[in-house]
C-alpha cells in the first residue's frame, strides 16, 4: 500500500490520492498539533489548514478536539496506517 513519508514514489502516490497538501498535513500530524501550528508549518492559511482537516476527520484520518478556542488535530489509527502501509481492514 503505501510507505512512510520520505519513500519517493509512495509519497507521490499518497499525494495524488489526498492532495498535496493534505498528504502533508497527515504527514505532519504524526504528532498533535493545532490549526495555527500546522498553518505555519505548511505555510498555508489556517482556514486552509481547518478546512483540510476538516476533509481527512470526514475520511475517518485524523480526530479533532477542541480546548477553548485552541483546535488540536492528531492522525487515526486509519491515518497512521496510510502512512505506515499497513492494511486498515480488519
């Protein structure tokens, strides 16, 4: 299926499944980040960055909480088997 990010040509596939940049944010969520975080590590918008992972927890990738007006996003065991190659299915 698909390799870690860094594999090359699995990253491109990762890519062409959920996006340039949505592969990123999975990529980056490998640890806990909130919206802002992740709009300045991506150097996008952080409407950008909500409305992407708004998409990947729609898709079962990524869970979202709230703290007060902080919004944390962290990957799935879905996601983190994307990114791994493992099989999801059970």
């Amino acid at each position: 299926m698909w390799s870690p990010p860094g594999a090359g040509a699995s990253d491109k596939a990762l890519a062409a499944l959920l996006g340039t940049t949505r592969a990123a944010i999975l990529a980056t969520l490998v640890d806990d980040h909130t919206t802002t975080d992740l709009a300045r590590r991506l150097s996008i918008s952080p409407s950008s960055a909500s409305r992407h992972t708004g998409v990947l927890r729609q898709a079962g990738l990524v869970s979202t909480t709230r703290y007060r007006n902080t919004v944390h996003h962290t990957i799935t065991p879905q996601g983190r088997a994307l990114l791994d190659g493992a099989s999801s299915t059970p």
